[in-house]
C-alpha cells in the first residue's frame, strides 16, 4: 500500500533552509478546497508513483514552519509535541474532508518522515553548539508516546543511524518506529496508518525497539 510513497522518500534529499519554494504554495493551498496535498495523495492512489516525489517537500516544509512557532512559543526545556504538530498540520493542508485512511497513510508516513528530518535536524544543531554531557540510555516504549526534547542530541542521532541502518534490511519496521517515535502516534493508528494488524504493529515494533537498542548499546 506505501510501495510508492516509501521507496521515493528514502533516496529523496531535503536542501538546507527546507523548500523555500513551496512554503508560498503552502500557505496558499490547504485554503483551497482541493489542496495540493488532497491532489497528490489523490495521484498516488490513481498509481501515479512520481506523485509521491512531491508530497514530501510540501509536508516537510509545513511541519518546519509550525514546528519553529510552536517552539518560539514555549518555555525552554518543554517538549515538542510532535502528535499535534502532524494533526495540525494535517487540518492545514488537506482540510477536514473526508479521506480515506489508505490515502492519510500516505500522508501520516510522509509526516513522520518529515518529523524525523526536523528533530534530528535540530539533534545536529543542539550537538554543534554543545559537546560533552552525560549519556542517557533512550527509552523507546515512553519515548513512543512524545518526542522528549531533553534526549541528548548524540543519542538522538545515534538512534536515527541506527534506524537507517534497519530500514536497509526491513522498511515496514523502519517506519512502524518513525510513526510511533517521530510522529508519537499509537499501536493502533500506525497499524491503520501502514495496513497491518495492531498485533503485528506490536510484534514490530517489539522487534525493533530490541534491534535498536542492541544496535546503540
């Protein structure tokens, strides 16, 4: 069901500053009763693999920019909620239409691709300003209910080539964890999301929480 959108994300390269270009079709489309995102995911489920080269960008560059008002808006030290960023950003770009769950899962797996990008973006920025500080053992089983801002950067970063490293060998696990610790979201809805099971959605991600944590040490 994700073929398309996950084999061209994975090989997909992000610019720095993010895509400037489509930020002025951001903030214009998801105002439009047919957004651009509803238009591509209507694309991908027509077949049309190339239209899934375009979904990323528009997603990321929305996430990026909610993201930094969120987080100009906190006080130092809390956490990114991750889940609302994904929602809102969701409301913003596709509106409160109807879709189907196959096409929201294109659009939540791109979401958590996207988070992915952001978080570990601002890891690698927090650890070029920072070098030192204690090592702390990640906790994926709470760390899959939020994003938790105070993860050192170094540990962030090691989990997330480490995840490179398991999407080599098995993409459906690879992206059951970037649901369930990049975009914070649910056994349940990642199963939906990805078209499994919840049982297997739990065997998966059992599996890769210990493979993760072997591979990290």
């Amino acid at each position: 069901m994700m073929s398309g959108l996950t084999n061209h994300k994975q090989t997909q390269q992000i610019p720095a500053g993010g895509y400037k270009k489509d930020s002025k079709r951001i903030r214009k489309g998801w105002r439009q009763p047919m957004s651009d995102v509803t238009r591509i995911l209507n694309a991908i489920e027509r077949g049309d693999v190339k239209a899934a080269d375009e979904l990323l960008p528009l997603v990321y560059e929305e996430l990026r920019l909610l993201a930094a008002r969120k987080m100009s808006q906190e006080i130092p030290g809390q956490t990114l909620q991750a889940t609302a960023l994904v929602h809102e950003a969701y409301i913003r770009l596709v509106g409160e239409e109807a879709q189907n769950w196959k096409s929201r899962g294109h659009f939540f797996t791109a979401a958590a691709e996207a988070m992915r990008r952001i978080l570990i973006d601002n890891a690698r920025r927090k650890k070029s300003l920072k070098h030192g500080g204690d090592h702390q053992r990640i906790n994926l089983d709470k760390a899959a209910l939020k994003y938790d801002d105070d993860l050192s950067a170094d540990d962030l970063i090691a989990l997330d080539e480490a995840l490179c490293r398991l999407a080599e060998n098995d993409t459906i696990k690879s992206e059951v964890v970037k649901l369930r610790f990049f975009a914070s979201m649910s056994v349940e809805q990642t199963a939906e999301i990805l078209g499994i099971s919840p049982t297997t959605a739990k065997r998966y991600w059992a599996y890769a929480r210990a493979w993760l944590l072997r591979e990290i040490g």
